[in-house]
C-alpha cells in the first residue's frame, strides 16, 4: 500500500481549495515580510531624510523654521491621513494594486520636486503627492505582513519594520553626497527614481485567502487569536473563495466596530500623544547638531547612527516579545519603549558636541525601533486580526493631525526662543504622556480586577452547605419531611 506524504505546500493548496488556509507563518510569508520591508526603506526612510534637505530649503528659499518646516509635517500628514484609503484600495482591489499606485504617485510627486521654484511648490508635490503615494503603500504592505503570521507575528513585524532604521542608515550619508554633487534638485531626482522601487515591492504582495475563522470573529482558543473547528479540516461544510473574496473586497461598516471598544479608545489617545513628539528629533536633529558646530558630515552621520539602532531595536524587541514569557506583557514593554525614548529626548539639549550627540542616537534608534515594531503588534492584540488592515489605517489617521502641527509648532519655537530646547522638551514630554496613559489605566483595570477577585472570594461557597441543608428548615417543615416517608 502506498502511503503519499503530503507536504505544506499541498497542504495549503488544498486548503484553499477548501475555502481558505491558515496563517502560513513562513513559506511565502518570508517574501511579504521582505517586500514590507523595502516599503519601509522607501517610505519612513526617504521621509526621515527629508529633514537633511532642510537647511537647502530654507537657505535657496530664503524662509525662516516654521515654514520649511512645513514641507516634512505635509508628507508626514499625508501619509498618516489617506491610511485609510490605503486600507479601503487594499480591501476593496488588493494590496497589490494599493502598493504599485502609491508607488507610482510617490515618484512622480519627488521627480516634479526637482523642479520647485517655491515652497508652496513643494507642498503641492513633495509634501501631498508624494505623501498621498506613500500612504497607498504603508498601511496595506503592513496589514500583509500580520494576515501571513501568528506565532511568529512580533519577530515578523520586527524584520520588517526595520527597514525604516537601515534605510535611514544608508540613505541619510548618500542623500548628503547627492546634495553636494548634484544640488538638492539632483537628489530628490535620483531618490524619485529609487522610490519607484515600490512598485515591484507591491509585485511581491500576493493575496491570501484565510478560514472563515479567520474572516469572521470567533470564541478565542489559543493565543493566536483563531480557533479552527474539525470540521474545516476535514472538509467540512465551508463558504466557496468566491464568496470569501467576495466579502473581504465589499467591506460594511461593521469592520469599524472596533472603534467603539474601550481598549481601542485609550490606545488611539495614546497615538495621538506618541505622534506629537515622535516626529520632532527626526526634523530638528541635524539642524540642531549644525546650530552647536557639528560639521555636515557628522550631522547627516548622526542620522546614519539613528538609523542602524533602529534595526536593532525592531528586531529584538520583536524577538523578545514573541517569546512564552514575554508575549503576555507585550503592552508593558510598548510603554517602556516609548517612555525611555521620551526621557532622551529631555536630555539633548545638554548635548552639544558630536561626540555626545552618538550616545542620544543610539538610545532614541534604539526605542524607536522597539515601540514601531509593537505598534502594529500591539494593535492586533486589541482589535483582532480580522480587522487589522481598518484598524491600522486608523492608527495611522490618527498620526496626521501631529504629524502635521508639530513639526511647525517646533519651529516656532526655535524662531521664538532662539534655540532647540523648548522644541526638544515638547517632544520628551508628550512621548512620556503618552506613555503614562495606558500606564495609568492599566493601573486601574489591575485594581478594578483585584477588586472583583476579592469580592468573588467572600461569597460562600455552595458546597459548604450542602451537608447542613436541613438545619434550613423551620421546625414544622422537618416533621413533614420525616411524616412524608412513613405514610408511604
């Protein structure tokens, strides 16, 4: 009798056949991983080192903080705003498709920079067009790394998010030769070029069709968040593909139901704080090394120092928490990532040589890293994977207001007081808030469930009397209940 060994990837074909396939956690999932991973690179890393044509701006220009500043707080907007077209695109055609158009408009938007002869020009193409490309291809390539993995999810968000930190490294060094040999034009020309990348990134996202399970919510069996009825697995009655893509492309409101549930509310608040500082030392970091005398080199190379950590951060707080003993506290380790990036902030402005200025770069790449890579994560673990791809087009909706005021608030500050330490503090003390927000309330809810446990402790247990029933009972009834038996 021949006995035919079937391996995962027949597995997952006849799976599928069956109406869908589980989380593959490998496989394919490697090359999502890897095509979310040059996303990044193409988008948070370019957006960092906008921040290094500042002072070309400002000098060709001739404009004070506040209004260059405007030019990163727009791409930044931008692409935290139409998240949740970028979530719709991807929902309703694929995130294929939402990652190529984006890619697509984000070239045009930098190739048409080259050409500005005004700021407001470059509004108009740096910071809407090209941040409205970058917004169709963050939120859905990160939404495909979370439908591939669930064991592995933290580890696997982790390598992908890192691409903002090596990004930032290589590109920060070439974008200031760039500048020097062929203008600021020449750059933003070359990196609307490498930006085109995007477009074989979204090649790379091939569409997954999950269970049922998957797709709709289910009582919760195992820490991955899914519970899989036997019945699926050995071909039970199941819903066809067509009708599963069906419903997957044609969402309802329903998928935002999330945004009614506490935990969600208090997570978007802290959002909005995270987003009112995070974006402040990546603007102000190299004009305030050249404001103490750090030379042009060393500034752009500061970025460079940011960047590297950053992958180290990613990748082994995604480590970390994927692990037994960690995956249950991964809000906790959020919350000190965020807050320690905070408290540096607080310090630079006692930094004011080059050398002082590395150790700030490591220690703010570093938690940088670790709390970019939980976001996502941390959102799953709320919401659920179902509604991943919504829930994380709001969670990035909700950095657009930030990303837009605090970059300009930040110059005004520095116009205002004549130097950086104002800006820097605003930046410490709203990441630290932020963090101290769900601290706060995982305080509470800590107290509110010790409450209740040692409420339900004083309740009497109901086996206890049992055995004393009768006692109970008024003395006429006992003499029923002895005259009952005998005249039967």
């Amino acid at each position: 009798m021949a006995i035919k060994v079937v391996g995962r990837t027949d597995y997952m074909a006849q799976e599928k056949k069956k109406g869908g396939v589980l989380p593959p956690d490998g496989g394919w999932g490697w090359m999502i991983v890897a095509g979310c991973f040059l996303v990044t690179v193409c988008t948070r890393a370019v957006t960092r080192c906008i921040s290094i044509f500042f002072v070309e701006f400002q000098m060709h220009f001739v404009k004070d903080y506040s209004g260059t500043a405007w030019i990163h707080s727009l791409v930044d907007c931008t692409t935290m705003l139409c998240a949740p077209l970028g979530s719709l695109i991807g929902n309703q055609l694929s995130c294929r498709v939402a990652v190529i158009l984006g890619g697509f408009l984000a070239s045009v938007g930098l190739v048409l920079s080259s050409f500005a002869t005004s700021l407001e020009y470059l509004y108009a193409t740096l910071g809407l067009l090209t941040g409205l490309g970058f917004a169709l291809c963050y939120t859905p390539a990160i939404a495909m790394v979370g439908i591939y993995f669930c064991e592995r999810k933290a580890l696997a968000y982790g390598i992908a998010m890192s691409g903002s930190g090596i990004g930032t490294f290589i590109l920060a060094p070439v974008v200031q030769l760039l500048i020097e040999h062929y203008s600021w034009r020449g750059a933003l020309l070359i990196l609307g070029g490498f930006v085109l990348n995007l477009c074989v990134c979204g090649a790379l996202l091939r569409p997954i069709i999950l269970k049922e399970e998957e797709a709709c919510p289910l009582p919760v069996d195992s820490e991955c968040g899914y519970s899989v009825k036997p019945s699926t697995l050995n071909g039970g009655p199941t819903r066809s593909a067509a009708s599963d893509a069906k419903q997957r492309c044609f969402q309802s409101l329903q998928e935002y139901h999330f945004l009614l549930m506490p935990d969600f509310l208090v997570l978007a608040g802290s959002f909005l704080l995270l987003a009112s500082g995070c974006s402040l030392p990546f603007v102000y970091l190299v004009p305030y090394a050249l404001d103490v005398g750090v030379g042009h080199q060393h500034a752009a190379f500061l970025m460079s120092i940011l960047g590297v950590i950053d992958i180290v951060g990613n990748i082994t707080f995604g480590w970390l928490t994927d692990r037994r003993c960690l995956k249950k506290y991964r809000n906790i380790c959020y919350m000190f990532a965020v807050g320690m990036e905070g408290l540096c902030c607080l310090f630079i402005p006692l930094l004011r040589t080059f050398v002082w200025l590395v150790p700030f770069s490591v220690l703010y790449g570093y938690f940088d890293g670790a709390y970019v890579a939980l976001i996502p994560v941390v959102t799953s673990d709320v919401v659920g994977r179902q509604y991943l791809s919504s829930a994380l087009g709001v969670v990035y909706f909700l950095h657009a207001l930030p990303y837009l005021v605090s970059p300009p608030i930040g110059g005004w500050l520095v116009d205002t007081t004549g130097t950086y330490t104002a800006t820097f503090f605003l930046s410490g003390f709203a990441l630290i808030s932020s963090s101290l927000l769900l601290f706060s309330v995982a305080i509470i809810r800590h107290c509110q469930r010790s409450q209740k446990k040692n409420s339900l402790s004083k309740i009497p247990k109901l086996v206890s009397c049992e055995g004393k029933q009768v006692d109970y009972y008024p003395p006429k009834s006992k003499d029923l209940m002895l005259i009952i038996p005998a005249t039967s």
